[in-house]
C-alpha cells in the first residue's frame, strides 16, 4: 500500500474520533487531498469500519495478490507430486 493510503486511513480515523460524519469526511477529504483523495466509497467504509470499532489499518498493508505463472506453479506441483503416498 501506498503511504498516501495509510496518510488518508489515519485521517479517516481522525475524523472519526471527532464525531464527524461520512459525508463531513468526504467533504474535507476532497478539500485536503484534491485528486489525490480517496474515493467518497472507500472514504464512507473505512468510516463505517472505524466507527465499528477498528482502530488499526496494519491488516490492510498484507498486499493479499496472488501471481500465477509458469515459473510458480512448475515447482509447485513437483513438490506436490513428490509428497503423494502411493497406495497398492
């Protein structure tokens, strides 16, 4: 994840503990950010999510991607082949 991304979650964050609501953060969001801001969506879930409690964005900068290429996969599958049980 970006650094801009954790900037604007802890800013979320922010605005939340200050009792503003989603749509008050979206607004200042824009002002602040410009372009650079994050969606009025992801804005008004991570607002929700923090409003629910979470207090902390390290889970989310886990890149969760999974890349399938023949390079990955061929060892892979030798490993695989190499653990079966052969039963007679």
């Amino acid at each position: 994840m970006e650094a801009r991304n954790i900037a604007q979650w802890y800013a979320v964050f922010f605005c939340v503990k200050l009792g503003e609501n989603s749509t008050k953060t979206c607004g200042k969001f824009q002002q602040a950010f410009g372009n650079d801001a994050m969606s009025g969506a992801k804005t008004c879930h991570w607002h929700k999510m923090f409003s629910e409690g979470r207090t902390l964005v390290e889970d989310e900068l886990v890149q969760r991607t999974t890349t399938r290429t023949f390079d990955n996969t061929v060892p892979v599958r030798e490993l695989a082949r190499s653990y079966r049980i052969v039963v007679t």
